[in-house]
C-alpha cells in the first residue's frame, strides 16, 4: 500500500510501473523489521554474505559485476536544455532524446522483480538545509545501501506532505550492461535516471547525483552550495571548537582528514577532532552573516584499502557493525573481510573481491582498490555533537587540495576570497581507482568537484565569487594543502594522516590572525618554524619543510597553461575575477 497520498509522486509511480512492469511495488518505511526481511531475502539470493556475527555483528559482503566498480564519467550526463548550459566539462545530451533513449532501456526490465519506493532526506528530517527524494529501484542493495546514508522511510513522506517539492530518482540494474550504462541528471526536472549499473555512486542516486549535481544547480538558484567537501570540528585546548571544510577529489583523503587522530602531542594537550561529514557539504550564510554547513548524508562510503587502526581507526572502528562491504576480500578463516592494508599480513584462506580463491602466492589484490564500506555515521567514535544541528556548524576555513607530486606546496593561503576562488578553480589531481579509466594521470578537478558539478562550471565559479560579495568580511579563509608532495626517491614527503592536523593548526592560527607568513607569488606561504613538527623527528626536518613549502616558479609557469587552457574551453564565460587572479599569477612566476 502507498505510504503517502501526494499526487505527484503517486501519479509519477504509476508511469514508472507501467514502463518497467515490476512484479510488485514494496514501500520502504524506514523500519528495522522490514530492513530485516530484505536483509534476509539477499541472504537468500546471494546479493550479500552474512558476516561474523559475533565479529561483525550486522554486517554483510556483497560483489558487484567486475564490469562495474566505479563511477562511470564518460557515461553521465547532465541534460539541461541547452548544452551551453551543461559547459564543456559536462557531458551533455537534448532532454528529449535522453529520456527516450533512456525509457527504451528500462522498459520492462523489472518483469519479476520487485520495484522498491524509497522517501528518503538529505539532510536532518525538516532542517531547513534539507531536501527530500524519491528513489525507485530493482536492487535490495540499494535500498540497504540507502537506508544507511540517508534518512529513509514514512517519517520523510509526513515531512513533505502534498509538496512537489521532491527529487525523482529512478534507477534500474536491468542487464549491468557497460554498453547502456548510463547516468543521468536533469536538473530542470529535478530528475535522476540510472541504468545498467548497480554500483555506489551511480546508483545511491542521494549520494553524487542528487546531493552535488542537482542540489549545486538547486544551490546556484536558491543562493547556497552544494560541495564535495568534509566537514571537521577541532577543538583547542580552551573547549573552543572550529569547524573547517576541505574539498579534495575522490580518493584523496577526505574521509581520513575528517576522521584523524591528533598526533600524541596535541593529544596531551587537549586538542580534540570531530567529524561533522566526509564526503558532502551543503553550505549557506547563516543569520549571523557567517557561513553554515551541513552533512546531508547519514553514512559513510568509504574508501576500503589502506583503512586500517593506524591510518584511520575511527573509520575502521565505524565498519565494526551494521556495515555492508563492497568488492573486498572474504577471509574464509573466520568469514570476516579483508583489503590490502587492513593488516600486515594477507589472509591465508580467503576468496578475491570477485568470489574466486585468491591464492596466497597471487600478486593480485584481494580487494578491488576502490572497494568500499557503507557504515552508519553514529558509528563513529569522534561524530560531532552537532552532526544533527538542524541549523549545521559555522564554518571557519575552506581548504582545497589533490594529489601532487610535484608543484602543490604542503600548504598556502590564498590573499582573499576571490583568489581563494581561483585557487580551487584551478585544481588539479591525479586521477584515482574511484572512477573507471587511468590512475595517476594528472587532470584539472575544480573544487573537486569535475565531476559532479549539474551545470556550467563558469556559471558556478560565478556563484562562488556572488556568496563571497554577500559574505564580505565573514567569509571564512580560503587555504590550499597538497599531502602527496614527493622527493626525487618518489616518497610522500609529508607524514600525513593524523599529522595533518599540525597543518590544521597553522590555519587556524592564520584565520585568528595570530601566526605571520611569507607573501609568495601564489599566495601566503608558512615560515616553515610555525609548522609545529614536535615528535616527527626523524621522520620531517625544518629543511624537508623548507622543501615542501617551496615555489618553483618555473612548474608553476607550466601549470599556468593548463589554466589557461581550462579557461578557454569556456568560450568567455570565465568570471572577470579568476582571469586577472591568473594573470596576475602568470606575471608572478614569469
Ligand atoms: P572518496 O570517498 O572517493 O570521495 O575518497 P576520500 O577523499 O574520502 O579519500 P580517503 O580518505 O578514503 O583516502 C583515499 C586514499 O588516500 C587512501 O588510500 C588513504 O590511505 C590515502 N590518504 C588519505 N590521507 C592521506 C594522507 O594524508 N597522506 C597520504 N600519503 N595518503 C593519504
Ligand atoms: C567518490 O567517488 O567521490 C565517492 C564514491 O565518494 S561514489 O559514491 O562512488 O561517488
Ligand atoms: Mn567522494
């Protein structure tokens, strides 16, 4: 029975159901019981492995098509009417023929099989950041995905009460064929259209394409944002907490800088960490001037290999129970799980990310690199207090990064906003596991936010430059950090990890104007003394700091070209204020 009387999701449904012919149509409700049988029932079927109760307790494995591991960037596609309107870092198909195309693949695909409603939030039930979806799907394993990273079921249907005001999301497996994967964001119709996949995030429509590429249009029209960044508190040791943002690509550490662990120094101190979010942040000018965020999601899905008690306990600690695991190894021993990293040494009786027996003389992984953890957020030992603030936290700085080897130093700040701006537009990273294609190939990655940003990333450079005008001086400082700096060995040269906070600290310290800098050519670099490196000895030095925050003017005259190159695929449409922060910075480094 339909668990709400709105009109235009019912009479949405009832089109859905006549193109797809499911066998029956089962309502989420949000309750335990229900989850229980679904649970059950792909226990059944084989789309999931019941772990170690008594290990695991909760928790469940289950494998995707090898076809089908990671996001798919070539294949989403973001329709607005225009294809001007989608910029040329989108891909872009006419609305009219996408839906066709799209239709024609989902037609009757959910013959014999359930299709699942899923009301679900973005954010704390009601908060006034927030925003509800409809999710439709044929896979159990979104439903149970979902129903950890978001808030699902009829409680969210009350909320919304007859409004239309509500994100459509249709997804179907159908065959997991690559060849009709698609991906499709219609942020004119508020609209999400998933098919052929049945992994992450093409799939937990909430997640990439619903709370980055809808709610950034949604932002740019309403007046707010829409960011791939994390969210952290630090508290110093006078009980005060800050809370900072940090946008880095995927895979390049923001679930590990949102869950670190100070290092034993500032421990001993009394400086404390929490996590507010480690994906997603949804940001708007709060009544006091200031700039607010909140987490919309309710989980984690993270990243699995290299997880491990040092690297990131409190996200290990987070996957202890209720937790479903995707594409990791299955250590047969005692039915637990495994990835590359998680211990020394390697299983000895396990099976491979993809159900095989893995050998112990293999030389491949036993966990897909971009294997993942759905895990409730409340797991979290370091889960802020006001992880639920309907209201979100203020937001003290903003911090871009990526990996590179060369170029980026440890950290620098940027002379104001608007530079600021220009520092995350002209973001590059090497690309990771997290979506299909080349690893380790550097590319532009604007605000991290490449792929997932639902219009023209010009346009949405403009908008970033619109809030810093109606925030003037409360905006929060914008900083850029680089943790995967290499020597000529090829080594990290920076520690990482739980030492990222001594960076954190110096930011801090430069947002409260307590702590000097030097005026380089690409903004305000450390006096390397002021990075606090007690207890690293060893392992950094002040001249291996020197090294990590130095400017080499001629890299960075290279990289101005890849700049410039950026920009001009917009035909113009760059706003005024990056152009000049670019040649002023080509004039710098000449
Ligand atoms: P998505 O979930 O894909 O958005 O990724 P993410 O940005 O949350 O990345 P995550 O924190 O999961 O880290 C990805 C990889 O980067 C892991 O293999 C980490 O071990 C590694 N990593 C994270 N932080 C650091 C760091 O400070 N230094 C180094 N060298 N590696 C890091
Ligand atoms: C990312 O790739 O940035 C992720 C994982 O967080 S996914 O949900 O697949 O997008
Ligand atoms: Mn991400």
């Amino acid at each position: 029975m339909a668990l709400t009387t709105n009109k235009s999701i019912l009479d949405w449904l009832d089109e859905k159901i006549e193109l797809v012919n499911p066998d029956k149509v089962l309502w989420i409700d949000g309750s335990e019981a229900q989850l229980e049988e679904l649970r059950k029932e792909a226990v059944q079927t084989g789309e999931m492995i019941k772990l170690n109760e008594e290990k695991l307790p909760g928790c469940y494995l289950h494998r995707t098509k090898p076809n089908d591991v990671a996001r798919v960037e070539d294949r989403t596609l973001i329709c607005t009417p225009t294809e001007e309107e989608a910029g040329p870092t989108n891909h872009w198909k006419d609305p009219e023929e996408c839906y066709k195309m799209l239709y024609d693949i989902a037609r009757v695909t959910y013959q014999g099989r359930t299709m699942y409603v899923i009301p679900y939030s973005m954010g704390p039930v009601a908060s006034p950041f927030s925003k509800i979806g409809i999710e439709i799907t044929d896979s159990i394993y979104v439903v149970l995905n979902m129903a950890i990273m978001t808030r699902v079921g009829k409680e969210v249907l009350d909320c919304l009460g007859d409004s239309d005001e509500w994100i459509r999301g249709f997804h179907a497996k159908c065959d997991v064929d690559p060849e009709k994967r698609w991906i499709v964001q219609f942020p004119q119709d508020n609209t999400i259209i998933s098919v052929n996949s049945a992994y992450g995030g093409n799939v937990l429509l909430g997640k990439k394409c619903f709370a980055l590429r809808i709610a950034s249009f949604l932002g740019k029209n309403e007046g707010w944002m829409a960011e791939h960044m994390l969210i952290l508190g630090i508290e110093n040791p006078q009980g005060e907490t800050k809370y900072i943002c940090a946008a880095f690509p995927s895979a390049c550490g923001k679930t590990n800088l949102a869950m670190l662990i100070p290092p034993e120094s500032y421990l001993k101190r009394g400086y404390k960490v929490f996590t507010v979010g480690d994906d997603i942040s949804w940001i708007r000018k709060g009544p006091d001037g200031r700039l607010y965020a909140i987490n919309p999601e309710n989980g984690f899905f993270g990243v699995a290999p290299g997880t491990n008690e040092k690297s990131n306990f409190n996200a290990l600690e987070s996957t202890k129970k209720n937790t479903i695991f995707t594409n990791v190894a299955l250590n047969l021993d005692d039915n637990t799980v495994w990835w590359e990293r998680l211990t020394k040494e390697r299983p000895a009786n396990a099976l491979d990310w993809k159900g095989n027996p893995w050998p112990i003389d293999s030389t491949e992984n036993g966990a897909h690199p971009n294997s993942r953890f759905t895990a409730p957020t409340k797991n979290c030992p370091c889960l802020s207090p006001e992880f639920e603030n309907p209201q979100g936290v203020p937001i003290s700085a903003i911090i871009f990064g990526g990996r590179r080897a060369k170029l980026a130093p440890l950290v620098y700040q940027s002379r104001d906003w608007n530079h600021g701006v220009f520092v995350g537009s002209a973001m590059a990273s090497e690309t990771t596991a997290a979506a299909a294609g080349a690893v380790g190939v550097v590319r532009s990655d604007p605000m991290a936010m490449l792929p997932f940003c639902g219009y023209n990333m010009a346009d949405y450079w403009g908008h970033w430059i619109e809030m810093g005008k109606k925030l003037g001086d409360k905006a929060p400082k914008i900083f850029n950090v680089n943790w995967f700096r290499k020597d000529d060995e090829g080594n990290f040269m920076w520690p990482g990890f739980g030492d990222n906070l001594r960076v954190l600290n110096w930011i801090l310290k430069r947002c409260d104007g307590e702590v000097g800098a030097k005026e380089t050519e690409i903004g305000f670099v450390p006096n390397a003394e002021d990075i606090n490196i007690e207890g690293l000895e060893g392992e950094v030095s002040i001249d291996s700091l020197n090294d990590m925050l130095s400017v080499d003017k001629e890299l960075w005259l290279e990289d101005t070209k890849r700049i410039e190159e950026l920009y001009a695929k917009f035909n113009g449409r760059v706003p005024k204020e990056l152009v000049e922060s670019l040649e002023t910075l080509k004039k710098n480094v000449q």
